[in-house]
C-alpha cells in the first residue's frame, strides 16, 4: 500500500497559493518599496489586530488590509525568515494614507 499523499500545510504554501478568503491581492509601490496588499472582508476576520498606523485596535469582523514587503528585510532575511513574517494589519483608509 502507498502512502497517502498530502498537501502541504498553508503555512507552507507560497502566498500566491493560498486562499485569498473574502478578499482580493494586489501589489503597490510605494516611496519604501513595492508591497503586496491583501484586502480582507470583515467575515474573513475573527480576531482583532493592532494597525501599526494608528494604533488602534481593528476589532473581529471588520473589512482591513494586511500588507507585507514583496522583499523582505536586510535583517529579516539573515534570520532566515521571509517578507510574510512582516505582514501588518492596516486599517484601509491608514494604509491609503501612508505615503
């Protein structure tokens, strides 16, 4: 008997291979680089967030960005870890603020 073949984990997985669940992806330049940016609906979210651009708390259920660098960091790629180590939480309209 052969044994059973089986997916890799998501955490695995490219991000390009995941389910975008509620949501769409694009990618953005901006002055700090070029960023992949993650819209998730309110009912994709179960958990609550701290947006790094002001702060706050993005409760359970409530339509956001998650945004994380096409590249990652000097210092995060000599640790080994990739640029989704470094995705964030954005309120929509900080994210559209940030320059």
């Amino acid at each position: 008997m052969s044994p059973r073949s089986r997916k890799p984990s998501k955490w695995q997985r490219p991000v390009s291979d995941r389910p975008l669940l509620g949501g769409s992806q694009s990618r953005e330049n901006r002055s700090d680089g070029e960023w992949n940016v993650r819209r998730v609906s309110g009912s994709a979210t179960g958990k609550s967030y701290r947006c790094p651009g002001c702060d706050q708390l993005i409760p359970p259920a409530t339509p956001h960005v998650v945004v994380w660098p096409d590249n990652p960091s000097l210092l995060a790629a000599l640790g080994g870890a990739q640029s989704l180590d470094e995705r964030r939480h954005w309120h929509t309209a900080c994210w559209g603020r940030r320059r």
